[in-house]
C-alpha cells in the first residue's frame, strides 16, 4: 500500500475540495459512519505559490483513484503549523 498525491492548482482545488468531502464523507457513511482506521486525506496549502498539494493515505486509495492522484513518498506530519 502506497502514498498517493495530486496536485492542483489553487483555483483547481478550491472547485474541487467539496467533491472531495462528501466522497470522504461517502466512505465513512459505507463504514457505519465511522472514519475507517487510518483514511486520510491532508493538503500542503501553496497560497503564495498557487499550487495545493493532496496526500492521501495508503488507507484512502479509494479517494486518490478518484481524484486520479500518483503515487508519492510517505508524507510526515508537519508539527510547525499555526493551526
């Protein structure tokens, strides 16, 4: 099982982050609700540069082949954002 990302551009994935909800969404629904072990998907926001970054997680292979991610290298968390 692999990483997967897709790249878009910022205006891109603005049209496209609520696509991507609600077939998150879908997929926990298809679990009883529940967010399956290890589903995720996480974007590196490029605001100054205009392009966003996707990471799904091996988990989420589902979501990425329906975005048409390629694959990547693990992602690691970033732990020196504001949030």
């Amino acid at each position: 099982m692999e990483w997967r990302c897709k790249v878009l551009g910022y205006d891109q994935a603005l049209k496209l982050t609520d696509d991507l909800h609600k077939a998150f969404m879908a997929s926990a629904m298809a679990n009883r609700g529940q967010v399956p072990t290890g589903l995720g998907v996480f974007a590196q926001d490029g605001l100054e540069t205009g392009v966003v970054n996707w990471y799904f997680t091996p988990e989420a292979a589902g979501l990425a082949a329906a975005f048409a991610a390629s694959p990547c290298a693990k992602q690691r968390r970033r732990t020196d954002s504001a949030c």
